[in-house]
C-alpha cells in the first residue's frame, strides 16, 4: 500500500504529461455511454451523470431509468436513447433479465451503475445482470446503491479483469471496507483498490490496485452538495468511453470536477452553486489543461 509519500498531487503539468485520447472520426469512435439507475423519485441523477458523460467526450448516451421517468427523460435529454425499466410498486428499479437492458449493455463500451437507484436487493440483482451481461473489455463505474451491492459480494470483481472504477464518499468506502474509514484517505482509497482489484476515487484520493496513487487537492466545500456525485460518475464514463483508462480517468476526472466547481465560485461563492451547473464547466475545464 502506497504511503502518503508515494501518493501524487494531480496537477495540470501531470495531466499534460497524461494527455487523454482525442478520437478521430464519427460519434462512434468516441464510444457509448449506458446510465443505469433511477427511481420513480431520482430519475435527476441518471440525467446530471448522463450530461456528464457527454460533457466529458462520449459520442453515444443511452439511460435506462424507471419507466414512469422515461418519457420525461427523454425530453430533457433529447441527444439520449432513453429505456424504460420495470419498476416495484414503491418505485424502485427492477432487474428484468428478459427485458432489452442486458442487450444495451451487451452493446455499451462503458456502463454507469447505479445513479439514483433505491432497494438493495434489487440493486444486487441489477448489478450481477449488468456484468453478466457486459463484455469482457466494458468499463464500469459503480456509484451509490451499486457500490452498497459490491460491498454485500465483495469477490464480485476480484480476478475478472476488469476496467472498473468506484467512486465511493466516505459512508460508502465504510460499506466496501466494512468499518469506518480513518482519516487517511490515500490509504483507504488503496485499501479499497486493492482489495476490490479496482481503480478508486474517494472524495479526490485516487488509488489503483497496482499500488500508484494520487491526490486532487483544489476540491472545495461547494463539490458537497446534492448530485455532484452522480456529475462525477457521467464525467468519469465519458472520459473512458473516449479511451481514457481507468486510472487516467479517474485523475482527470477528479481534477475536472474540482475544478469546475472552482470555475463557479466567482458567480455563486464557495457553496451556492448547484450540481446541474457544474455540467457546463465541463469541456472548458478539459479544454484548460
């Protein structure tokens, strides 16, 4: 596990040095981007991390949310193909293995797990129908309900191969690592890649299961507000639907997101401005480095 020594500060001279692939060609070779997740209640958060996919570089978006949703994500976000899931009766996505979901993911380069979604069990059952169904080189990012399923089959993605990225807070890295997380979260984040033989990014403390690590430190106060998780999760499948890998990724994605939220200070201060805003701050942000 590496010591806070060995940890990198990310920095626009790393990232240069770092550069993310720029496709050439069509939408196709930007890749496509799958959300799943949602409730009858949070459809918001498929479409704040679906925005961010495209945002960050993805050519195709697809979401998958609860059906009662689909019709009104649809229109919100008119650039996706948007797929109604079935859902139970208190509103909770449910997995239906019969249904058209396990052919999107068949066909998705990067599937985004687990924005908005409620019920754990249903969760696991999502879950274990996504990699069943994802093919061996799929990227993942595993987010919120979806990472409380991981935590419930931690040898889930152990020896699989493959390219995954979790993006736990602080009550979730509790959940993966089954205690309360210390104050060091360089070493959490490394515990939890390697355990999980998954690249982390926890709170800007990124960690890969080969032992490198590094540290985004321009975060700021105002990234703690509702949906900017779910803005990360789409940043991050945008940035590997383009071809980024998952520690790459993973580190631009960090610095994007901090600084994005930096971006809004002067219009909104430390802590007014809102997740949605951040979505536009985007490919500027990218663009800077």
């Amino acid at each position: 596990m590496p010591s806070r020594s060995e940890v990198k500060v990310i920095t626009p001279g790393l990232l240069r040095d770092w550069a993310l692939p720029v496709p050439v060609g069509g939408k196709q070779s930007r890749g496509t981007v799958l959300v799943v997740g949602g409730s009858r209640f949070t459809p918001g958060a498929v479409l704040l991390a679906g925005v961010a996919a495209l945002r960050a570089g993805a050519g195709v978006l697809q979401l998958a949310a609860a059906e009662s949703t689909a019709a009104t994500l649809s229109i919100q976000v008119p650039e996706a193909l948007v797929v109604g899931l079935p859902e139970t009766p208190d509103g909770a996505v449910a997995a239906d293995r019969e249904g058209q979901l396990g052919e999107l993911v068949a066909q998705a380069d990067v599937v985004v797990v687990g924005p908005g979604l409620k019920a754990i069990d249903e969760t696991n059952r999502l879950l274990s129908l996504v990699l069943d169904a994802a093919r061996p080189q799929t990227s993942l990012v595993l987010d919120a309900y979806a990472l409380g399923a991981l935590s419930h089959a931690p040898d889930l993605l152990v020896g699989s191969g493959r390219p995954v990225v979790l993006t736990p807070n602080v009550t979730e890295a509790g959940h993966l690592l089954g205690r309360d997380p210390g104050d060091d979260l360089d070493a959490e984040a490394a515990e939890l890649a390697t355990r999980y033989e998954a690249v982390v990014s926890l709170y800007g403390h990124v960690a890969a299961p080969d032992g490198r690590g590094w540290r985004e430190e321009s975060g700021d106060a105002g990234l703690g507000t509702s949906g900017s998780g779910d803005v990360l999760a789409g940043l991050l499948a945008g940035l590997l639907s383009r071809g980024a890998d998952p520690a790459q990724a993973a580190c631009w994605g960090s610095f994007a997101h901090a600084v994005s939220g930096q971006r809004l200070i002067p219009r909104y201060g430390r802590i007014g401005f809102l997740a949605r805003e951040l979505l536009d701050e985007i490919p500027g942000t990218l663009s800077m480095v």
